[in-house]
C-alpha cells in the first residue's frame, strides 16, 4: 500500500486541484492512451471544459478519479469505474 501512496504522491505533487490539464497531460498523469481519455469524457467520468479545438480539465477531477481507481481492487475487469 505504501508503494501506491509514493506512485500517486510522484503523479500529482507538482499540480494543484484548481489547475487546468491539457489532454497529454491528463494521460501522463493517469497513465492512459488519449482514446481512453476521450472514452472517459465521452462517458461522463471526468468533466472537461472546451479550449479553442481541443478540452482542458480540472486535475481535481484527475485525483478523484486516480483515488476511485487506487481503491478498486484488480480483477482484470476495467480499472476505470
């Protein structure tokens, strides 16, 4: 448990929750692909504003779904509730 805590701590100790992500670096932070990101905005899991072409999102919303994700347990189901 102890590893998880420093793996997270090391993802978001350089932002804060009121900070805007770009979609790369909302995949960095979360480890995913950019299709999974739009999958996930797509589905309502994780808000987003519209910027020019692209979207920005709250890293607020980021660590809440890195935290809802952290206590899931593996199964091999989706890791993204």
């Amino acid at each position: 448990m102890k590893k998880v805590f420093i793996t997270f701590f090391e993802r978001v100790r350089n932002k804060e929750p009121d900070d805007w992500l770009t979609l790369q670096e909302l995949c960095e932070l979360l480890h995913i692909s950019e299709s999974k990101a739009r999958s996930l905005k797509k589905s309502g899991r994780i808000g987003f504003i519209k910027s020019g072409k692209g979207s920005m999102f709250l890293a607020g919303d980021a660590f809440g779904l890195l935290e809802r994700v952290e206590a899931v347990p593996r199964n091999g189901n989706d890791i993204y509730p």
